[in-house]
C-alpha cells in the first residue's frame, strides 16, 4: 500500500514501476490509499472484488524502451 494524495499520483507509480499492472485506489480514506498489483492474474474477471469507495485500474499496455 502506499499513500497518495492524488489519483495522478496513485497512477503515475504504476507506470514508472516496471513490475506494476495496475492498482486499487481506495478514496474513503484521507490521504487516498494507493494498492498495487504485480500480477495480471489479480484482474481475472472473478478475482476483482468490488469494495464500495474502492476504484481498480489496470495497465492495458506498456511501452518498451529501445535504448536512446
């Protein structure tokens, strides 16, 4: 878990943790709490479970770097 003060924030971890596919934002609390998920398998349609002021993002796709 890690505490974000803003959605941005939550996502933009994702997306610079190469390990990240994607993370539960849990707005209920203040700051919001931030959870994310290493394993695809965690977004199978009958592992995600719905928890009221909870929001799941998923990682669709990844860019892959080619060097600069």
């Amino acid at each position: 878990m890690i505490r974000t003060v803003t959605l941005e924030e939550c996502l933009n971890y994702c997306v610079d943790n190469l390990t990240c596919v994607g993370v539960d934002v849990d707005y209920t609390l203040s700051p919001i709490q931030c959870w994310p998920h290493t394993n695809s398998g965690d977004y199978v349609d009958n592992h995600i479970l719905d928890q009221l002021g909870t929001t799941s993002y998923q990682l669709l796709t990844r860019c892959k770097s080619t060097g600069w």
